[in-house]
C-alpha cells in the first residue's frame, strides 16, 4: 500500500513542469500539491485515513491513517539539491506500524515495520557506535544560536532523510534547532526507520512523538545510542534558557 502512493507521487511527479512555488499558502510548492493530490488519491481508495502535510486529515474514524509527506525537501526540489524525499507512515492505534521514505533523486528506499527491523534496498541498517556529542557528525535542522558541543555538522534540508541518515549511520545524531517547526509528517516515517534500526528517537521537550493532530509541532532530537541521545538532548535543551 505504501509502495503504490509513493508510485502514484513519482507519476505525478514525473509529468510536472512547474517545481516553483504555488503561490496557495507560504512554502507550498506545486510539486508538493501534484504529490499531494496522487497519494491521497491511492490512500484513501484503499480504505486507510491520512494525515497530509498539504491537505490535512481524512477519515479519522478509519483504524489506520497514513501520515503523508509527498515530498519532504520541496525547496531542495526546486533548486536541483538532491535531497528530497516521499515520507509515509501508517499509523494504528499503537503506534507507528510501517513507514517507506524514498530519496527521490536515487530512489533509494528505506522502510521499516514494527518489530520487523529497518532496511535501505533491502540492506539492513544499524546506526552509528559514537556515544559523544564532541565526536559526532551531527544533521541541523535550523540554526542554533550557540555551538552545542558537535565535532562536525551538516544542515541538508529533509528531516525525513536526516533521521534515515542516522539510521544508517552515515550521520551520528539529528538536532531539531528550531522551535515547534515539525509536523508529524516530516519525522514520524524516519522516526520508525530509526527506531527499528536500533536508532533513538525523542523530542526535545519529552512529549510523545506520535500524534494525529495537524496543529502539533514537535523538536525530534535523534541519535544512533542511548547514550548520545541524552547528551545530544541536553544540549539542544540549552537553547531554551
């Protein structure tokens, strides 16, 4: 099911002419609508509820809600940076369930099943050893106003994409430097990849990361241990005081 929305999004997306902004509401692009408007249409035919990024719920009585980012990175999209990717995230009543997030320019494919482990291309991942902040290779999500303790930092643009970095190791830990800035859509799919990856997952302020609701913003915070989660926790914690 999560294979033919994501189909659906590259067909759309495959015809577009116009990857620029919509002019609909702040940020939104016409490739987010075109990707948009195809997957809720498989969803939806299927009998399953969703949660868009672009259009917002839809059938909350269904027992499973798919929650949509057509296409995590639309400003990436729109300038040829190749970072931009489908996130979905099938959601049931006890929690994440499955998740595909799909790096468009490669079409490298991560997915994950609760309980059923993390692959990339059928690669099975495993994250990161590092276990301090001073030794990490860290993925930003904005900017914070004072350095917090990494060794080196990359800022790519995808939060989906990121949290599948750290994932897979290629990044150590992911630091949401914005405030309230994330809808569920943009991290519940790299969430569950991370989490079965072996990966840890929280928000900055210790709310539950899933949620339903379109108006909820959260600060995920990610690292590839225990360990490097608490540090890298307590220091995006600083930026509160």
């Amino acid at each position: 099911m999560l294979d033919e929305a994501a189909s659906a999004i590259r067909a759309a997306l495959g015809t577009l002419d116009d990857w620029g902004l919509a002019g609909t509401k702040p940020g939104q692009y016409h490739s987010d609508l075109a990707a948009d408007a195809a997957a809720v249409e498989v969803l939806l035919g299927r009998g399953y509820g969703v949660l868009s990024e672009e259009t917002g719920r839809h059938h909350p009585e269904r027992a499973v809600t798919v929650v949509v980012d057509p296409l995590d990175g639309s400003t990436n999209a729109s300038r040829g940076i190749p970072w931009y990717a489908i996130s979905l995230c099938a959601v049931d009543a006890e929690g994440a369930l499955a998740a595909l997030v799909v790096n468009l320019p490669d079409d490298l494919a991560f997915r994950a099943e609760r309980g059923a482990g993390a692959t990339a291309d059928d690669r099975v991942l495993a994250p990161s050893a590092k276990t301090a902040l001073n030794e990490s290779l860290v993925a930003l999500s904005g900017y914070p106003r004072q350095y917090l303790g990494w060794y080196q930092f990359r800022a790519l643009g995808a939060a989906a994409l990121d949290l599948c970095a750290v994932a897979s190791g290629v990044i150590d830990a992911y630091l949401d430097c914005s405030w309230n800035a994330h809808g569920p859509w943009d991290y519940l799919g790299g969430m569950l990849v991370c989490q079965e990856a072996g990966a840890f997952v929280a928000d900055a302020q210790g709310r539950d990361l899933v949620t339903l609701e379109y108006t909820d913003r959260r600060t995920p915070v990610a690292a590839g241990n225990a360990a490097l989660l608490d540090e890298a926790v307590e220091a995006r914690r600083t930026l509160e005081h």
